[in-house]
C-alpha cells in the first residue's frame, strides 16, 4: 500500500494576495494543484520547482511568504511608486 503526502509551495503577488499550489506525492507520482485557479499537472522530477513555476507565470505570485524579503529569481521587478 502507497503512502500519500502533501505538501504545498506559497508565494504572494505584488497586491499581497497569497497563492498555493499543493503537492500530493503517492509513491513516485506527484500531483500539483492550485488552490486559486484549478491548474493540475503530474511531476515525477521537480514537482516544487514546476509548482513554483506556475505560480510566478500565471499569477505573478513571486514573494516567498516564509521570507517575504526574498522575491524569487527571475521574478518581474515591483512597480514604482509614482
């Protein structure tokens, strides 16, 4: 019998709205799912980088809530104030 463990990858966008993608492992299988917009996709290789991914392409979410400090590489840059 399969083990089955969640995780998930947080980010937040440059409005503060926060973005979750989970990771649901089943032996060597990964789903990921996101919490905002349904996106699903299976990962057997890198499933957090892909996660991640998804969240900086298509909601813009680069702000890691653990280090809200720290905007992940290649994000876009924030927006002046003007």
């Amino acid at each position: 019998m399969s083990r089955t463990d969640t995780s998930k990858v947080s980010r937040w966008d440059l409005h503060g709205r926060e973005h979750t993608v989970r990771v649901q492992r089943t032996g060597v299988q990964r789903t990921l799912r996101c919490d905002t917009c349904g996106w699903r996709r299976s990962a057997r290789l890198l499933p957090l980088l892909k996660a991640q991914e998804h969240l900086t392409q298509a909601h813009q979410a680069t702000v890691d809530p653990s280090n809200p400090n720290r905007r992940v590489p290649n994000a876009r840059p924030p927006v002046p104030d003007h």
